[in-house]
C-alpha cells in the first residue's frame, strides 16, 4: 500500500491505475478506524480494481465546542488496518495541502439539510460537502462508499454528485453492529463503561417502532413515542427522532413507502446517532438498505 500527502502525487497515481484500465473505489474516512470502515473496504474491493481510502480530520464540518481536537487519531494504526483489508493507497493529507489561506467557497443544499442532524449541528453538513467534492476532484473514483449509520449525509452526498455532476456513484453499505446492536462509530471510545453498556438504548427503541410498524402501527408519532420512551429509559437525553422519506429527507405523516427511522442522542457528552430503513406496503413491512439507482442526472 502507498502513503500520499499531496495532492500533486495522489492524482499522478490515480493517473496512472486510470491508464491502465482499473477502475478505482473511495473510501473517504477521519481515521479512527473499527469493523464498519472495515465493510466499506471490502466492498470497494469487491466492485473495483483499485482501492484508495484518506484520511482527514476535516476541521471544518465541526462546530463550536465540538470534538475536534479529541477526535481519535492514529495514523499508524489506521494504515496497518487499511493495508492489512485491500488498500491500494491512502491519501494522508494535512489541512494545508486541502485548503488555501483565504476560503471563501462553500457548498451548501436547501431543505436536506434543515432536520435530522442539521438543524442541531448547524454547518456541519457544509463542512462535509466542501471536503467530499474536494476529495471527488482529487481522487476522480467512479464509486465511492459509505455507512448507513450516516445516512443523512450519505443522502446529502448523493445529491451533491448528481447536481454537480461528479461521475460518482455513491454505494452504500449495511451499519456494521456490536453484539449488542450498538452501531460502530469512532465515538464510541467516548463512552464511560456504564454508558456504554446504555448506549444500545437507541437501537432498541429503533427496532421496538420497527417491530410495531410490522404489527401495523403507520402512525409516525406512534413510533417516535417507542423510540424516545426507550431511549429516555436508558439514559439517553434524546437530540431528535424523525421519520422522514428515505430519499427525499422529508417528514412523513403516515408510514408507507421506504422510509428512513433515524434517532440521535446524548449519554453524557456523547452523542450517537443511529437508523433503520424499511419499507412499508400494505400490511408488509421489511428493512432495507438505502439505494440510489439514479445517481446522475445524466447517466454514465
């Protein structure tokens, strides 16, 4: 596996795996790596011939009094786990190399952003937009993947590559769990041994609204009330609890159709989000994973 700081090195690189006829997988990360970066790595290198994953703490999708300077970081580890799973190259650049001194460009997109994560972290979503086109322009992959976990901004991101018209297909891969249910994230390592063996909280309650929808609950409402009286139950000072339409990010007054069921929320100071989608048609109810057929505007 190669190791790249610059983007003058990683474009040469990519130059060459593109001339000799390899399509190339993304795997964009912040480091902090665990079994669900882990899944991505194996899907691109199930569906491309050449793998290339970053590593960036993005400094700019993190709010005041956010985790920036705590997030986890571990160059030396994270590479050892990219190697040892199908990394080809790993792109490992410093601020400086990614942004110039005078920013004055951003990306932002109405509406997707307004609810769910956005609207109590605001400029989050902006920060990932910028640095995700950012790292589209620089490693130029026909597919790059992403978590369910996150799946707001995996919605967010797909929409940016349709309207920009990133040749990108954006591919998303199953929440990889604990035994416990509780979805891998980074965060996790923040959690006190009690609020750990709390956190899977969410996940219950998640699973609880799912399986009443499958008993035939369409009340949104309904489903919510499960979700925040489990969440509440298990320590958990819940930030919000939305159903929305899968694609659109848009609240839903009854359940039908493939919907998205997403939760975040405090264990102290740590906030985890979660989510399942299923979709709902007549008395069926079945989870499923977030698709994105039309990934361009125009085709490839």
């Amino acid at each position: 596996m190669k190791k790249v700081k610059s983007v003058s090195e990683i474009r040469r690189l990519i130059t060459e795996s593109k001339k000799a006829g390899k399509t190339i997988g993304f795997v964009p990360t912040m480091g902090g790596l665990h079994a669900g970066h882990i899944s991505l790595l194996k899907r691109a290198r199930e569906l491309s011939e050449f793998v290339v994953a970053s590593i960036f703490v993005n400094p700019v999708q993190f709010g005041p009094g956010e985790d920036f300077s705590e997030y986890p970081r571990d160059e030396d580890g994270d590479c050892r786990i990219l190697e040892e799973n199908g990394c080809d190259l790993v792109f490992l650049p410093d601020a400086s190399e990614i942004f110039s001194d005078s920013r004055k460009i951003g990306i932002s997109i109405d509406r997707l952003t307004d609810h769910l994560c956005g609207s109590s972290r605001p400029g989050h979503f902006e920060g990932v937009l910028l640095i995700v086109a950012k790292l589209f322009n620089i490693v130029a992959p026909e597919m790059a993947f992403f978590g369910q976990k996150d799946a707001q901004q995996a919605v967010i991101i797909q929409r940016m590559a349709a309207e920009l018209d990133f040749p990108v297909k954006i591919v998303i891969c199953p929440t990889v769990r604990e035994e416990d249910g509780l979805a891998m994230s980074s965060r996790n390592l923040y959690l006190s041994r009690q609020d750990r063996i709390s956190a899977a909280g969410m996940i219950t309650g998640l699973r609880e609204a799912f399986a009443a929808a499958g008993k035939g609950e369409r009340d949104p409402s309904v489903l919510k009330a499960l979700i925040e009286e489990r969440m509440k139950a298990s320590g958990f000072e819940p930030d919000y609890i939305e159903i929305v339409r899968a694609g659109s990010l848009d609240p839903v007054d009854r359940i039908e159709g493939t919907v998205l069921m997403a939760a975040a929320g405090y264990l102290s100071s740590t906030r985890l989000i979660d989510n399942i989608a299923f979709r709902a048609a007549g008395k069926r109810v079945e989870e499923v994973l977030l698709e994105f057929p039309d990934w361009s505007r125009h085709g490839k």
